[in-house]
C-alpha cells in the first residue's frame, strides 16, 4: 500500500532518542545479523553529526516505502563544510555501497577516515575504520575490486584502495593532489564535488567547483595505477558539481553556476569534450541520479528536482524544471537498483523524499520521512 505524502510519526530522528535498545552499533557478529536481516531491500543516509558519525537504516518495501531499522555509529567523527547550511559534505557520493553491495562505505570528514560495513539487508556489521589518505574524505567510488576516496580539504586528493579479503588495502603511492586552493575544513563552494569511475574503468574523474571551475581525469593504468598527473578540461558552466554517466558512456554533469546539466564525451587522454549544455531555470542545481534514460537534478535553492532527457546525439534536454517539489535544502539523491524509485534528501528541513519514477520519466510522491538530523548528507540504497 502506497503511503501519501505526508510526515510519519515514527520518523528517525524521534526513534534515535529513544531507541537505545532498538538502534544497535552492530551485531555480534556477521553470522548473527544475516541470520535476523529481512529479505528485501534496504536505505542508508549519513548523519554527518560531529563528534559521532552514525549511518541510519531503513528497510525498503516493493512499494518504495521504508520503515526504520537502526542507528549505526562509524566509529569515527562527521564534520561540516565551511559555511554550508544543507549539505555538511558539499558532495555527492558520501555514503556508497560497494563490492556488488555486499558493503557500505561511510565517510568521516571529522576524523579524515572512511569507515566500512558489511551489509546484511538493513543490518550493518562494522568491521573497518581505515585512513581517507587526505583531509575531509566527501566522496567514494567503485569500480570491481578497486575503490577511490576523495578528500576535500587543503588541496583537495584522491586516494585508491583495493578490495582484499572484504576489507579496504590502500594501494601504495597511489595518492594524487588536485592542486585546489582551499582551507581545512574546506569552503562549501570551492571543495571538491564527487569522484567516479568511468563505466569501462579507464578513468578516474574528480570535480572541483569553484576552485577552478574543472574536471580533473586521471587515466587508470595497469593494476589501477592512477596516472601521475590530471588531464584538466574546463567546466562549459562555472561551479561543476556533481555527475553520472547516459548508456553510451558520456559524462553528465550538473554545473550549479547557472543550474545547468552538460554531457562531455571522454577522450582517449582523458580531456572531455562538451556535447551540450541546458538550463533548468532554478537555483543550485548540484545534484543528479538517473534511470530509465532520464536525469534528475537536485535544486538546493529552489527546493525542487528537475527532470532531463537526452537527444540521440547526446545533447541534454529540460524536460520538466520542477518535476518535483521537496522542501528547503534539497541536497543527494539516490536511485533504486531496479530504477524505479528516486529518493531525495533534503538536508535543509531533515527530511527525505521517497517518489515513484514513471515510464515517461514524471515522479509520483510515494512519502516524505521526517526528523532527521540537520543538517545531514550521503544517501545510499540497496
């Protein structure tokens, strides 16, 4: 049963005051939690709280509803941003589950770590707290067995890890500066945005903001070696923020200067070329996800999301500027594994949109969970 639109008394936060019994840091072990998880899927979101970085679970019902599971603490400390309001990390990617799901990677921009889960349902297993290789870890990526993390502190790094045995090994010398102008912590607009892999697996891509307003790729050698140095190409719009990828392999990216989407193609040498750029006429698009051929926008300061298509060619279109409303300080997004569902944050007003995608790409409010930290950031769902 579809469950309107409207706040739920059982929402998260209130459950955390008092769920000192319910909510648990992790089981006693891996064997014990599968033995309880529900079949199905689950949601995580990162409270990003200082001191005590926590991810919260929800199981996710067929219908795209979810219900409270519990609390798991990371073992390590969240941290804002400089002047951000809605969104601590000022990023996209900074809760992922990895290794075909079978874990969950939060990061910890307090303690300059990321922490790692195993994940059973909606039952986290902490089993490692590891090194972030930088300062103000915001962002991870995946590609097989390797993993990338993306500091936003200072100048601004990445770093690569191996997946071995199911825990992170960081690979030696394989740490690169993106040469930011920034402080520790660091400015909401002038950090780094999101790190990704290419689909093949041939690069490494990193956004930069307003620091220089570029796309820094490193080209992914034998054994994952990254390449000494970046391939820089500039943003066609100021403030390149985040992005993912259309079936054809070609970057497409949200630049928040102007509220635009940009598809680029990616050059054997790791330079992107611009095939089209498009306005949706809000404020701070820095947000994006996408299924079902279509491309959803995050717009911070308009409260909405926006909806986009591609041409064959790969030219971005505006396809409906505010197919959805949210609230106040609508930060990440995640979409379903099926493609059916898109879940919004709104760090703003502690809430998360749940909306059904429909064939033509409309969204359909499904429900609106309350009571969440504010702010707070990192979404991920299974």
């Amino acid at each position: 049963m579809k469950l309107p639109r409207i706040a739920r008394s059982f929402g998260a936060g209130a459950l955390i005051l008092v769920t000192g019994l319910l909510a648990t840091n992790s089981f006693a072990g891996a064997t014990s939690a599968k033995d309880q998880a529900p079949s199905g899927h689950a949601l995580f979101v990162e409270t990003d709280q200082a001191g005590s970085n926590s991810v919260i679970s929800y199981t996710r019902g067929t219908d795209g509803t979810v219900s409270y599971v519990a609390t798991y603490p990371t073992g390590g400390a969240g941290a804002a941003a400089a002047g951000s309001a809605a969104d601590p990390l000022a990023s996209q990617g900074g809760l992922a589950l990895v290794d075909n799901g079978a874990e969950l990677i939060a990061t910890n921009p307090g303690s300059n770590t990321v922490s790692v889960f195993d994940v059973f349902g909606p039952y986290l297993h902490l089993v490692q707290q590891i090194p972030s290789g930088g300062s103000f870890p915001v962002s991870i990526t995946s590609h097989n067995s390797l993993v990338a993390v993306l500091n936003s502190g200072g100048t601004g790094s990445v770093s690569e890890y191996r997946w071995q045995r199911g825990r992170l090994v960081a690979l030696s010398n394989e740490t690169r500066s993106l040469g930011l102008v920034n402080t520790t912590p660091p400015n909401f607009l002038a950090g780094v945005g999101q790190v990704g892999y290419s689909p093949n697996g041939q690069f490494l891509i990193a956004t930069t903001k307003s620091s220089t307003s570029s796309y820094e790729v490193f080209s992914i050698g034998f054994g994952g070696n990254l390449s000494s140095s970046a391939t820089v190409s500039a943003a066609a719009n100021a403030v390149p923020f985040s992005f993912t990828f259309d079936a054809q392999g070609r970057l497409v990216a949200t630049e928040a200067s102007n509220s635009s989407v940009s598809t680029y193609s990616i050059g054997p040498n790791g330079s992107l070329k611009l095939v089209g750029t498009v306005s949706d006429g809000q404020t701070a698009l820095c947000w994006i996800a996408s299924s079902k051929g279509y491309f959803f926008g995050s717009n911070a300061g308009s409260g909405d999301v926006s909806s986009f298509g591609e041409s064959a060619g790969g030219v971005p279109t505006l396809v409906n500027a505010r197919a959805a409303i949210t609230h106040p300080g609508t930060t990440d997004s995640t979409v379903s594994p099926d493609g059916a569902f898109l879940y919004v944050e709104s760090g703003g007003s502690g809430a998360l949109d749940a909306f059904a995608i429909n064939a033509n790409g409309t969204l359909t409010p499904i429900e609106t969970i309350w009571n969440l930290p504010l702010p707070y950031e990192g979404i991920a769902v299974s």
